[in-house]
C-alpha cells in the first residue's frame, strides 16, 4: 500500500492574531506621550527666610538667644526685631536710627561722633553678626554705623551667655546680615534732606551661573550733609561684597566682606561749659559747637568673613564661621572746660588732641545644632566652641 507523506504545520491566520500584533509593534513613542497628573510637593524649611521677602515688621523663628531656632513664643527672653521692610519704610538708614525705633533700647549720642547703647538700665557691651559673638573694646561706637547691609536687626533683652561668653543684664544686638538671591533682584535709591544732606543707595543681586549654584550680592551706599551745629558735617561710603556658593545638595560656602568709611567735620569733643562764673546757667544757641574749623574725625570699619554650612540627613545643621575685623580711628580734635565771664566771654581753656588708634581681631566660631528623641518626646540641642 502507498503511503502518503506526512503533512507539515503550518501557521493559519487568524483576524484576532493580527490585530494583536499589530499593537505589539506599536511604536515606542506612542507610550511616551502619555501625560501623567502633576505631583505637587511641599515642604517646611526650619531656616528662617530674610525679612525682606516677607515685607513683615517681624519674623517668626530666631536664634540669637539661645542658637536653637525657636519662635519668638518659645524664646525664654524678650526678642526686639527692626525689619528690612521697617527701615526701607521708615527711612532707618543708620544703626542708631534703627535701634530708636527698637522698643528698650537707647541709644545715646553724647557727642557727635561716639555713641553709647543701653537697656534695662545698663550698657550695652555684647554684639553679634549673622548669630556669632564679636567682641567689644572701647564700651561705646565710633562713627556712625550705617544699616544698608542688614536684613534685619535683633536685639535679645537680658543675659545671654549661651552665646556671648559672660552674661550681662542689659541686651545683645544680632546684626543679620544681606545674603545673595537666586532670582535677580535691582534697586537704587536717592534722598535728599535738609542741611545739603544727600544719600544714594544700589543693591543688586542674583545667581552667577545658570544653575544659581553660585549667587553673588553688591551693597554700595554713600551718603554726605551738613548739620544744625556749626561748620560740623559727616560723610559715609558703604561697600558689602558676598557670594554664595553650593558646594553640594546640602553643602554651601558663603565668603564676604564688608567696609565702611566715616569722615566727620569739625566734630564735637567734650561739651559746652555749663555754668558762667558767677554760677548762673550759660545760654547757647543751638547752633553752637565748640569744634575747631580743623578738627575731623575719620573711622573705618573692615570685617571679611568666611561661613561653611552643612545640612546632614537627620536634620542636624554644622556650622563654622572665620570672620576678620579691622577697624581704625584718626582724629584731630579740640577740647573746651571751664567756667567763662558772662560780661567778658573769657575764662574758657581749651587743649587740642590727636589720636590714631587701630584694633585688629580675628575669630573663629563652631557650632553643630539639631534635633534628638529622648523619653518619648523631641529635644533640641546646640553645641558650640569659640576663639578669638
């Protein structure tokens, strides 16, 4: 018997196979034009943001007190904030100014150029710039310092040893200073005043790479006028330089540096005498200065600093803050005493003087903060080491 050869498979197409082969081969760029919903994502920083993004007359967290970043409530001593939008707004242009407007502190300018600050009854002796202690020599300010490099100005009411050394009862002042934006921000600023007064302001900041990983800021301001009192006039050159830098995610390294220029005519030194000889009150018009036409006063202020920040997983922040001061004085100046003849005007001495005196300080700040469960409860801690 013949045998027939054995039939070969054979594929058999079928209507639904091809349909699903034809969306398998699909190609792939049909798959990537799928819009997915947009994810928001918010977060809470723990850093207190520069008060002159808010435009607020106050802030909510700050660490002048303790180191620990703490809301004005929490903080175990009264807190006095002058904003950024408070100054701008109410024409603050000096530290003094802005202090008056501090509620508990005075500022007292006995004379034209040395000013004295007090609180609770007591000098002011303690200082701080961006949280760090800087120390204090002559027990009063030199010049007249100008506040158009501060965010804000933080004055801490009591002692406060935890970050200033030895404690003193009357006040600290935490002079926070102006930092960089990612975003170009421009301003520039004229005034005039009385007493052939002018003042011009330029403040300019944004990033200096494409990322805004690097982000720098200039400060100039310059200021010149005459006063009340005889013959006695005062100008001011402002300069402050920064750049921020992020050297990682969580890394960032800020160096600055900062001077101020003050060159005062004819200021006074000492007072007016107060009593004629026969011991009635002496009666001076307003105007009046004792200053010689020659006597001048010149003060420079120079502070250079370095800050390295490091933000850790754990929420724990390391700090370290290299700063340099350099300030000098040179004066020529002229003292009156004694009582004067109220018929005659004689009997008042005088003695000329001149002084040129100059500090130098160098110090180096360390702290490392953040936050730590114990008893079933969150605590915050804050370690530190100074030199100077």
């Amino acid at each position: 018997m013949h045998r027939q050869p054995a039939a070969t498979a054979a594929f058999v197409r079928h209507p639904l196979a091809c349909a699903l082969l034809a969306l398998f081969a699909l190609p792939a760029s049909a798959a990537e034009d799928v819009t997915l919903a947009p994810v928001k994502v918010a977060a809470q920083t723990d850093q207190e943001p520069p008060s002159e993004r808010s435009g607020a007359y106050t802030v909510r967290r700050s660490r002048s007190a303790t180191g620990l970043n703490l809301s004005l409530r929490e903080t175990p001593q009264t807190v006095s904030v002058i904003t950024r939008a408070q100054m701008d707004d109410f024409q603050l242009n000096s530290v003094n100014d802005a202090l008056s407007a501090s509620s508990g502190v005075m500022v007292e300018k006995i004379e034209t150029s040395r000013t004295y600050y007090t609180a609770r009854g007591f000098d002011i002796t303690s200082f701080q710039a961006d949280g760090v202690g800087m120390p204090f020599i002559y027990g009063n300010i030199y010049g007249d310092m100008d506040a158009a490099i501060y965010d804000r100005i933080e004055a801490v009411y009591g002692a406060n040893g935890l970050m200033t050394s030895t404690g003193y009862p009357a006040a600290t002042i935490n002079f926070v200073r102006k930092r960089p934006t990612v975003d170009l921000q421009a301003s520039v600023k004229g005034t005039l005043g009385s007493w052939n007064t002018y003042r011009l302001d330029a403040d300019v900041s944004r990033a200096l790479v494409e990322s805004g990983a690097i982000r720098g800021r200039l400060v100039v301001a310059r200021e010149d006028g005459d006063s009340y009192l005889d013959r006695y006039g005062l100008a001011k050159t402002v300069f402050y330089g920064v750049v921020e830098a992020d050297l990682g995610p969580a890394t960032q390294l800020t160096i600055g540096h900062n001077e101020q220029a003050n060159k005062a005519r004819s200021p006074i030194w000492g007072s007016l005498p107060m009593f004629y000889t026969d011991g009635t009150q002496t009666n001076y018009s307003r105007s009046t200065s004792p200053a010689a036409d020659w006597a001048y006063w010149d003060t420079t202020f120079k502070t250079s600093f370095a800050e390295l920040t490091h933000e850790f997983d754990n929420r724990w922040q390391a700090r370290a803050v290299l700063t340099r001061n350099d300030n000098s004085n040179d004066s020529a100046l002229l003292y009156v005493y004694g009582r004067p003849d109220k018929a005659t005007g004689l009997g008042v001495l005088a003695y000329p003087a001149r002084y040129n005196a100059s500090n130098q300080q160098t110090q180096a700040d360390v702290q490392l903060s953040g936050p730590f469960r114990l008893w079933g409860q969150e605590h915050e801690l804050t370690l530190g080491a100074n030199w100077s």
